[in-house]
C-alpha cells in the first residue's frame, strides 16, 4: 500500500487536447503590422513591439521651482527646542495661500509635528534645507487615555460640512463606536486585513463613511482636494467606452464644462466578477481620472484616450472631481516615532503634486502615497522601515487608484510590498529605483498598463514580503482580486526566494522584457488561470532549482504566449512546461547554472525615456 498525501494543488477542468479559448475577445497583444487595430493609446516601440503610452506620466511640464512665500520661523515656528511646530506651518500654509500659492521653508534643524498636517490649497509646498539638513520629527501619539479628538482640533469651531475623527491606541482594538446624543453615528469593526488601523472619521461633505473630499488625519502631512463636490451626482454612459477612444457619449452631461476633471468607473457588477472569476468583494477595478477638453451636446472630448472598456452592460459612469493641484514637498527627512498606521506624506484627490528629495524613517503605513492621484511625482526619495508590517495594507511603496504617476530615482528599504501598484491603477511608471527586502506587486484591483522599468528588486519574506521576485494577485484572493491587461515590465533586474514573476490570473498581454531574473527556487515565470497572450522576450533567467522550468503554464487557459530569444541558466534546461504549450518558443537558449549571468541590453536603456523623445501628439 502506497500513502500519498497532495498540498497546494489545484483541480483543472480541460476541454481535451489543445489550448483554452480567452475568457474574453484579446485586444492587448498588437503588431505594428495591424494598423487598423491600433489605437491613440498604443505606440510602436523600437523592437517593433506594440506599448501602451506613457508619456503623461509625472508632473506636466517636470517639477517646477516654486518661488519661496511664507517661511515656517515667522509664525512662531523655531528647530531645535523641541516644541510643536504644527501650529507655524499651517499659519504659514494660510499666508503662503492667501499670496496665491509658494513655498513654505523651513530652515536647518529639528522640526517637531506633535499632530497631522492637512494642506486643501493649490500651489503649496513644504520645502526644507536639504534632507540632510531639515528634520521633521512626526511624534504625534494616542496619549494615556487610549482616546483622543483629531477632528475638531483643540477650539476648532465645528460646521455642519466638517470632518469629525478621533483616534484610539491600536493594540488589542476590535471596535470603534462614534455616539452622538446617545445614538450610534459610525462604527468600525476589526477585520482581519485592516492592519494597524486605529481611527474613526465621519467624511467631510458626505457625511457617511464611503469616500470623501481633502485629506484625513491618518497622514503626518497630507494633501487634499474636495474630491466629489457637495451635489455632485453620477452621469452614465449612453454607449460603451472602448479602448482608445478620446470622446464619450453620456445619458447627461448636467454640470460638465471644459476644463473640468472626471472619474470614470465601471463598477464590478456581478456579470464582470463572473467573467474575471473575481471572489473579492470590494475595491475599485476599472476606474481612471480624466480631463474633459470639450462639451458639445451630450458627448465630451477626453484630454487621452481610453486604456481600458467602460461598458454601459455594467453601468459605467462618470462623475465631476475637484483636484488640488501642484504642491509639493521637498528636500527634507521626516521621522516617525510612534508605532501609529500613519501615512507620512499622503496625496489624495491630487493632480500634479509631488515629493522630491525627501527622506522617511520609519513609516506608520506607507511612506509617500498616492491615493485617487492624477499625474503626480515621487523624485529622489529614501524610504527606510515601517513601524507595522504585521498585517495588510501597510509598507506600500507606490500608487493606489492612480493614474500617469511617476516613481523614479528613489530607494526603498525593508518595507512589504515595493515597488507596488493596486486598485485601478494604470498608466504608472515605477523606473531607475532600488528596491531592498522587499518584492514587486500588482497587489490588486484589475492594475493596467502600468511600467516597471530599470528597477532593482532584492526580495524577502521577513518583512512581510511573499518571497517572489514580482506577484500579481490571483482572482479567487477575496482581499485583492485579479490584475488587468497590459503591464509592462522592462530591463529589470530581480532576485528572490522564490519564483521569478508569479502571475495569479486574468492577466491579459503582459510584456515581460530584457530582465534578469535570480531565483533560488521555483521557475522563472509562473501563470495560471487565463493569463494569457504575454510576451517574454530577451530575458535573462538563473534558476537554482535544477527541476524547474523556465516557464510554467499551469492551466491549460494560458493560451497565446511568446517565448523568445530568452536565456536560461540552471533550471532543468527547459523552456517551458505545464497544462498549456507557448504559442512561439524559439530562440531561446540553456546554460548552465551561473548565479550572476550578464543582465541583457535592449536595444535601448529606457522605453519611458525613448517614448517622451519620440512620441508625437
């Protein structure tokens, strides 16, 4: 008698010999050649591969010199002698405003914030001295009673549309209960992926706890627009919005004028969930931030096309936003000192603003942050630790629902997930940045579009990572959800635990090119559950494992893939294995194991960089 016992397995259906069809109609994987199915949101690269367009990403124009208006030291603001300089800056922020916009200085020293920052004007940036100059030490703490008021603020007079918020000590919490005259107002019950969250905050403008205008105060400094103005309602679309198109035709356009900036959303219906096998119940998937150039009737013109489908079968719709726009932060550190779930810098309904130059110690949750951000910018920047990584949504490195941002020129260190892209996100550029005990995401939300580009990723799962060089979450995840069509990841160079690039499923058109890839175990590439048509091209794979292929296909519906013009070194010298079979495989060749092979050169360094020289509007 023979016992055998199975762990981590899957039963897969197949439909006999020969691949599975796409889940749905493929549209990402295009040739140069296919000129009647390119649209304004592709470009022909310079290998003759077909890429999305990220030339909007970042701020428009680069990150301006903004001329200094208010300095922190002339509102009772001084380094050094250990008292709150909260109270200075934001007085400084009100003058700097009511100038029309500037910088706010603050001098060399020690700064100390004893409670949140919110900005909600446009044109403002906190500027230090250099980061090795100007500290800000971000102390603020719950205090022995365990409880304690953020909104209203100390005598703040409270209105009618104003946030109401208090915090309470994380350790041990299971509820939070907000009471007025007796009658429960809000409450919040622990879940198991809520992370270190110690906050209750009745949203500005809306009144309910769902999403809201400004910046609340889980952020030592925030910034903040309106986000959906008092009336504002939801205009549906009256026919589909496909992939490239740069109009919309809506049932109203009530309240729409040119200049005017939208969110587009299609909700995740149950029809889309089944059709993306997608068992996570909440989060925002297909949803983008864009500028109205003209209305004429009930059609608007789009400032860009449209990356992904919008269809009316799922109640699509777009709706008014209010950004604020072009601020900053720059050439300063900021330490936190208490273990809080607190964002350090945060940009929340932005468009245009930035962080450059600026080093975090010891996050509460993530470092810098876009969060509903539109064409912002993370620039030479330093993000070393996280005070919580026990639990998820904490130590991020990158953008949540946004949309054109850049990441470039920065570090990272012991942090969970970087670099990292979630919720809705497209159109991203994550580039030249180094990545250390930490892994690569697409952590959730149907991400599209989106580069990592000239990246250096050493991951590790002790600081919460997974272990694999790059992840994409898998549809049956109930707190993540599947990743969209499209991502791109390029000349990258990555070493892991684990596998290489772990694709989860529902992933259309990926392009994985001119990257190394170290693993101690597991294959190069894995993919399962309709991921499909990707290309893997010209890289470069060290595999440890002597069993494991380069390329597992798991399922039998990762149909359409190209493997080509690869290196494999180690392995079990093939190429590809699994349920499903490549629809290319040539060029590629076996080595034997070497742990430091030549990373591969492209034909160029950078394909953000070549689009911005090339691309022509």
């Amino acid at each position: 008698m023979v016992t055998a016992y199975l762990d981590d397995f899957e039963l897969v259906k197949t439909a006999g010999p020969g691949p599975l069809p796409p889940p749905w109609p493929p549209q990402y994987k295009l040739r140069l050649d296919e000129t009647a199915r390119l649209t304004a949101a592709d470009v022909v690269g310079p290998d003759g591969l077909v890429y999305p367009d990220w030339t909007r990403a970042g701020v428009p124009g680069g990150i301006p010199d903004v001329p200094v208006r208010a300095r922190a030291a002339d509102y009772g603001g001084a380094p050094d002698d250990d008292r709150d300089d909260a109270g200075a800056i934001l007085a400084a922020v009100e003058s700097a405003a009511r100038a029309g916009g500037g910088a706010v200085l603050l001098g060399p020293g020690v700064w100390h914030l004893d409670r949140p920052i919110a900005v909600r004007h446009d044109g403002i940036v906190l500027r230090g001295a250099g980061r090795d100059q100007t500290r800000v030490v971000f102390r603020y703490a719950i205090g022995p009673a365990g409880l304690r008021w953020v909104e209203p603020w100390g005598s703040d007079t409270l209105y009618t549309d104003s946030s109401v918020a208090f915090h309470a000590s994380p350790a041990g919490l299971r509820q939070l209960e907000l009471l007025a005259d007796g009658q429960r107002v809000a409450v919040r019950d622990y879940q198991p992926h809520w992370g270190n969250t110690f906050s209750l905050q009745i949203k500005r403008q809306t009144g309910d706890p769902g999403e809201f205008g400004g910046v609340g105060p889980e952020a030592a400094v925030g910034f903040g627009g309106n986000g959906w103005p008092p009336g504002n309602r939801q205009l549906k679309l009256a026919a589909d919005g496909k992939r490239g198109d740069t109009s919309l035709t809506l049932e109203s356009v009530a309240g729409l004028s040119a200049g005017d900036w939208v969110v587009i959303e299609g909700p995740a219906t149950a029809r889309w969930k089944v059709l993306t096998k997608n068992a996570c119940q909440w989060g925002a998937y297909r949803r983008n931030v864009l500028a109205i150039a003209a209305v004429e009737g009930n059609r608007v013109t789009l400032a860009e096309p449209l990356r992904i489908e919008f269809p009316t079968v799922d109640g699509s719709f777009v709706r008014r936003i209010e950004p604020l726009r072009s601020c900053g932060v720059e050439d300063l550190t900021i330490e936190q000192t208490e273990d809080l779930w607190t964002t350090t810098v945060m940009f929340r309904y932005a468009r245009g603003c930035w962080a450059r130059g600026v080093k975090v110690v010891k996050c509460g949750r993530f470092p810098v942050y876009g969060e509903s951000a539109k064409q912002c910018e993370i620039r030479d920047c330093i993000f070393e630790d996280a005070w919580f990584k026990g639990g998820g949504g904490t130590a991020y490195g990158g953008w949540e629902n946004s949309y054109d941002c850049l990441m470039t020129d920065c570090a990272t260190y012991r942090l969970r997930h970087a670099p990292l892209v979630q919720w809705s996100a497209s159109g991203n550029v994550i580039r030249n940045s180094t990545f250390v005990d930490s892994d690569m995401q697409w952590h959730s939300g149907w991400t599209n579009e989106n580069l990592f580009e000239n990246c250096v990723v050493t991951s590790k799962v002790g600081n919460g990572g997974y272990g694999f060089g790059a992840w994409a979450s898998p549809p049956e995840d109930e707190a993540h959800g599947p990743n969209g069509p499209r991502n791109v990841v390029y000349h990258c160079d990555f070493r892991s635990p684990k596998t290489g690039l772990w694709m989860g499923g529902m992933n259309e058109g990926w392009m994985i090119l001119y990257n190394r890839f170290v693993a101690d175990t597991g294959q190069g590439v894995f993919a399962k559950t309709a991921s499909f048509d990707h290309t893997v091209r010209g890289n470069v794979f060290a595999l440890k494992e002597p069993s494991q292929p380069m390329l597992l296909l798991a399922t039998p519906d990762c149909c359409g893939v190209e493997v080509y013009d690869n290196q494999l070194y180690g392995g079990n010298g093939r190429f590809a294995a699994g349920l499903a079979k490549p629809l290319v495989e040539r060029g590629n060749v076996a080595h034997p194991f070497d742990p430091e092979p030549p990373r591969p050169q492209p034909a160029v360094e950078s394909i953000y960089a070549w689009e911005l020289a090339h691309v022509k509007r």
